[in-house]
C-alpha cells in the first residue's frame, strides 16, 4: 500500500488521521487527548460536555429553571464548563503531541455562546474547530478572532460554495480543510439534500473529487478534504492517496474510536457493537432537528417506528371518506376518520394504545399511556438543546417557539443521549454509530473481544489493513 505521510493541520504536524467529534460526551478529554499523544489530530465533543466536580465526580446536567429560557441559559452554562474541562484534560492527555480540534453543532443551542465561551476559557488550548449540522457561516469569524483554524463539516460541493461565497472567502488563512461527511456512511446526523434519495447511496469518489475542483477554483489547492464517513481499512481508500483528482486527502474515523479502553462509553454498548450485522444501523428521520441521522436498530427506534405506524389522519367533521366518527380517551373526544383508519385505530386501542396524540400535520399517533405521559413531560422539560426542536416547538429567538406544534412523533434527543453515554442502557436509548459498525464483528483485530487501546488502534489503522 502507498505510504501514509504526514500532514499539516491547524499549524501542526501531524498524522492524516482524524478522530470524528461524536456529541454528548462519547468523544470526551481522555479519549481525544490520547488520540492526540499518538500524533493524530483529536476532536472532543463541545455538546453537552461532562464537568467535573472537585472530587472529579461528573457534574449531572440537572436543570432547576422555571422556564424553557431559564433553562436554557443553563444549558449553555453546562456546556462552556463541561468544553473547558474537557479541553483541560485533552491538553493534559496530548503530552503535547498531535493536533486537539472541538466538535460543535451549529443547529445545538446556545452555539455561538458556547463556543465564545469555551474558546475564551481554554485559550491555548484547542487548535481547531470542527462545526457541521447545518450552515456554519459565522464559524469562520469566530475561529479568525481567537487565532484558529476552522473545519466546516459538509456533505457536497454546492453546500461548500455557499459557506464560501456568503463568508469563508474572508477568512480564508484560517479555513484548516473540509470534512466531506458522507451522508449514506456516517453515523450521527446526515446532510442528505431534497434532492437526494436516502435509500440511494452515491459513491463518495465523484461527489468528493467534484468538491476538489471547486476547492481548487477558489485557490484551495493546499487545503485538506477529511474523508469521513465508512472508512475502516485505509487499503480500502489507497486510489485516493496522491490523486491529483482527489489532491491532499485526510480519513475521519467516527465510529472505531468507540471501541478502545479510553472510550468513555459504557461496556454494554463496547459489547454490543462487537455483536451488531451489517443492515443494524440504518437511516431515520425520528430526529427532532429535521436531519436524517444513522443509528443502530434498538428498542427504542423499533418504539418510534411503532408510533409513528399507528397513525391516522383525521378531522374534526365529517368531509368525503373521513366519515367514521371515532371516540376515545378519558374525554371520549370525537373525530372522524376514513373506515379503514376506524378499524385500525379500533384494533390499536385494542392492543393497549389508548391515548391518541395530535401532530402538527392534521394525524394522530396512538400510544399506551404510559408512553403519552412520558411524551408530555419530556415536551414541558425542554431545556432548549436545539437552536430550533420540531419534538417541543422550542426555537431560540423572541418568540422562543418554532409556531408549529409540538410533534409527538419525535423525541427529547438531550435525554436519551445524555442516558446512553452515561448508564448501560443501550436498548432504550438512541446509539449512534457509522454504517461500517458491523465490521467490529468481521474484523480480525477485535477477535475474541478485544478492545484496543487508542495507540494500538492507530498503529494497526496506520498499517492500512
């Protein structure tokens, strides 16, 4: 295989070997920083970040405001303390080695607050910022005013062209490279446009060859693509290397720094990844923020495909086939569906889901009760972790709200990956992972379960097998 080389990334020397940023602590200081002491460019997490108290004992993000925007502001806070400190001790872990990037989202919210804040509080210590989930212009203004360098995450050319057009081409010496996160690989949150067809993969060779060639039109010759997304084995990626259609070229890998001693995530979830089939992770559009997102196959998708199932549509008065009225709940409240919806929704009650929830597109969903009760506390919880929620109708702004209903369909995304990370229920809770996951259980090196170390995991990645 072609050699490896050295590369240079936010004024470091480094390794072409990215770890990716995941959210919600999963990329913590500890797991970064030895990402960095092994000469590679390491990205934390700076949503939602874990803080520690004076026992080293983690922080729970608990929240006492009355209000969505009182509890917000603490949110915010949560996340300018939790970044420092893990900036802290990636620094620490690094010994000086590698490169320490910060992984934000632009859709979280408070964004902009938090980064000003973090990048104040740990001057010094973090030399790059990778931001995606939506359109980061402003990331650009951001990073040039404390002196670093800026990643922006995007899944296709035009995508890049209007970040350029509309502000990077100020800020130019301080654009680090592009992460081309494939939308049909990657886990987490996915950039697929309306133009394009989830169950259609493309092969990321044109789309990010195609992003190449405006990069160079724009003078960005030098400037890094990170491949991220499905890459497991470089050997796999060796065409790539030193190709004029492709020019300086980096790897992203999001989901196998998952299953190393440094990572933070539970053993339950090492354990399961070691077990999951290809076709386990796939894509869904449950996510309150609107994206597609990748994730593995659980309970808890299984429960969201359910409700979304048991859906009708309906009125309020009977108009053309919607003449079935149809009562239920404590209120016997009445609406009027078409007869094959009625039969359903009778064998749905039948079966236990006895509580019907509206959504904002005129349908209604049926749940257990339990589940409705559930449903209504997390919506009145909200603490506003989104700049905008389609799950709570939560937007930051004056208006504090999205002007839609809330939509039962979706869920609090703050909670359940605030349990994943933090307790060994992976069953019950959202967890994401890159489509390549279920070559944990094909790949050689993790035989009879072994998890490496994050050293051990470069030096095989660096072998290219």
């Amino acid at each position: 295989m072609k050699s490896l080389n050295s590369i240079v990334m936010s004024g470091k020397e480094v390794l072409p070997l990215i770890e990716g940023g995941k959210g919600i602590a999963v990329s913590s200081g500890e797991s970064s920083g030895a990402w960095a002491a092994a000469g590679g460019v390491a990205t934390f997490s700076g949503v939602n970040a874990d803080s520690y108290d004076e026992n080293g004992q983690i922080i729970p993000q608990v929240y006492h405001g009355r209000t969505r925007r009182e509890r917000h502001d603490e949110l915010v806070a949560y996340g300018i303390q939790g970044g420092i400190a893990q900036a802290q001790i990636a620094h620490e872990v690094s010994n000086g080695q590698g490169a320490i990037h910060m992984n934000v989202l632009w859709e979280m919210g408070g964004a902009e607050r938090i980064l000003h804040g973090v990048l104040e509080g740990a001057r010094g210590l973090i030399d790059g910022i990778t931001c995606g989930a939506g359109m980061p212009y402003r990331v650009a203004q951001i990073a040039a005013d404390y002196q670093i360098h800026y990643y922006p995450i995007i899944s296709s050319a035009r995508a890049f062209r209007a970040l350029w057009k509309r502000a990077y081409h100020k800020f130019a010496d301080w654009l680090g490279g592009v992460v081309y996160e494939d939308p049909w690989l990657a886990g987490g949150h996915n950039g697929l446009s309306n133009s394009e067809d989830a169950m259609v993969p493309e092969d990321p060779y044109p789309r990010v060859a195609s992003l190449r060639t405006l990069m160079n039109e724009m003078g960005l010759h030098d400037v890094p693509i990170i491949m991220a997304g499905g890459v497991w084995h470089i050997e796999d990626w060796e065409h790539w290397l030193d190709n004029p259609e492709i020019g300086p070229i980096t790897f992203q890998f999001g989901t196998r720094p998952l299953l190393t001693k440094e990572s933070p995530i539970s053993d339950a979830w090492k354990q399961k990844l070691l077990t999951l089939k290809k076709g386990d992770v796939f894509l869904n559009k449950f996510s309150p923020t609107g994206f597609w997102s990748s994730a593995v196959r659980n309970e808890f998708l299984d429960e969201l495909k359910g409700r979304s199932d048991r859906q009708v549509a309906f009125v309020t008065s009977p108009i053309g086939e919607h003449s079935e009225a149809f009562s239920f709940g404590a209120r016997k409240r009445e609406i009027y569906l078409t007869p094959a919806d009625k039969a359903n929704a009778e064998k749905w009650v039948a079966q236990g889901y006895t509580s019907g929830l509206k959504t904002p597109d005129s349908t209604m969903i049926f749940v257990e009760p339990e589940k409705m009760a559930e449903i209504r506390k997390d919506q009145v919880d909200c603490m506003g972790c989104l700049s905008q929620c389609s799950f709570s109708n939560w937007a930051e702004g004056e208006t504090g709200n999205t002007g839609r209903k809330a939509d039962p369909r979706s869920f609090c995304i703050q909670k359940t990956l605030q349990d994943v990370i933090h307790s060994e229920n992976v069953d019950n809770n959202l967890m994401f992972a890159g489509h390549g996951a279920y070559r944990f259980a094909t790949d050689p090196f993790y035989a009879d379960g072994f998890v490496p170390t994050v050293k051990e995991l470069i030096d095989r990645i660096m072998t290219g097998k």
